[in-house]
C-alpha cells in the first residue's frame, strides 16, 4: 500500500470555525489531490498541486484554500466551515503525469453543525 | 472539458458476469481508468486503457473504443466481495487531473 495518511479520520465542528485536513505521504510522488465525496456526486476535486508551493483550483474550490511547502503534505483548509461542507475528504497522490494510477487515503469525515 | 456518464447502481448474481459501462465527452483524452471503492473504505486503482480494445487482469477486464466514446469494467466470475462502487475516470492530458465519474454502486446477490 502507498504511504499516504490523512488526519484526523473524523471531525466534528461548528459553522464558522476554521479546519485544517492533513495529507502526508511518504513515497515521494509529484502529484496531490484533496476530493470531496458526496451521496449522488461521486468524487470531486477541490484543489491540486503539482509540486511544493505549485497548486490549483478544482471544480469545487469555492470556500477552500490549500498549501504545500513539502513534497510530503497538503493541507485543505476551511477558513470559515459551513454545513455544505459536512462530506467525506480524500486525499490522493500521484506519481508523475505519465500515470493515471491515484493512490487514495483513508479518507477523513467531517461534520460541520 | 470531461464529463463520465455511468449507470448508478447494478444487480448481479454470485458467479455470473456483469458489464458496467461509461460514457465520456471531453475536449480532448488521455485514456480511461477504474476505481473501486467498498463501503466506508477508500477508492483503489483497478485498471487504465490509454488505447483502444481490452485489457485483462484476472477476473476484471477493462474495453475502450475511442471512436465510440465508451468503455467498459468486466467483473467475471463475480464474488460476494465484488460488491462495491465502481468509478471510471478520465483526464485530457498529462498535467490535468482527472475526472471520475459519479459511480456504479454493483451488488452481488446469492
């Protein structure tokens, strides 16, 4: 199995509040992905990076930042948390992109009240 | 841009075999691949198809035809743990990400 954490797995928290999600890998891989996953959505992508400090927007970024200041960690984060935002958060890595092979984590699910 | 088109759930019997297909319309295309996911856990990579016609790996196989727009997951022999949601994903080039789309749920029944 890819080396790919996220932290923490669950989380509960109130509108308004600010939230940080922590991907961390340890295989060295080029790409990151932050998903959301919703009932009747399937996955989609929030934000992605293609290197430290080099990152863009998904299809539904609204409402989410992201940083990378090393290869090993992307981190989402919900400046003022909403209750739209209650989902199930992957991460995801990729080695370079000559592939389609996304390695996944084991996901985070937040609640937002 | 991508857009995947995939039936949302599907019903088969134990040891039978089944065909999940998907649709795409992009702009430009860079091969298809699947995921699956099991209940509470994460998606994992099943197969890619960059060219076109079928690609095999045990139980699973995997078709595309890019004058069709249209592939398709074969799950033969299926197993009760077969059962899970089934994605297929594309991008449209090597820096863009890729696009999944809403996933097959597949239920294996005695």
């Amino acid at each position: 199995d890819a080396g790919i954490t996220q932290s923490p797995r669950h989380k509960v928290t109130e509108t308004g509040t600010p939230v940080t999600l922590r991907c961390h890998q340890t295989e060295n891989h080029r790409y990151m992905y932050w998903y959301r996953q919703d009932p009747g959505h399937g996955l989609r992508l929030i934000h992605y990076s293609y290197g430290v400090k080099d990152t863009d927007k998904g299809e539904v970024s609204d409402g989410y930042s992201v940083s990378r200041s090393k290869t090993e960690d992307f981190l989402l984060t919900l400046e003022s948390a909403t209750s739209s935002q209650t989902s199930v958060y992957f991460c995801a890595i990729k080695q370079d992109a000559n592939t389609d092979t996304q390695y996944f984590g084991p996901g985070t699910r937040l609640t937002v009240l | 841009g991508q857009s995947l088109e995939q039936p949302s759930e599907v019903t088969a019997v134990e040891g039978a075999i089944v065909q999940i297909n998907c649709t795409y319309q992009t702009s430009g295309f860079y091969g298809l691949s699947w995921y699956q996911q099991h209940d509470g856990g994460a998606p994992t990579f099943l197969s890619y198809n960059a060219l076109d016609g079928l690609e095999e790996t045990g139980r699973f196989s995997s078709f595309l035809s890019r004058s069709d727009s249209y592939g398709y997951l074969l799950l033969q022999e299926l197993q009760m743990k077969d059962s899970a949601s089934y994605f297929c994903a594309g991008r449209n080039s090597g820096n863009t990400p890729l696009v999944f789309g809403k996933g097959t749920r597949l239920s294996v029944i005695a």
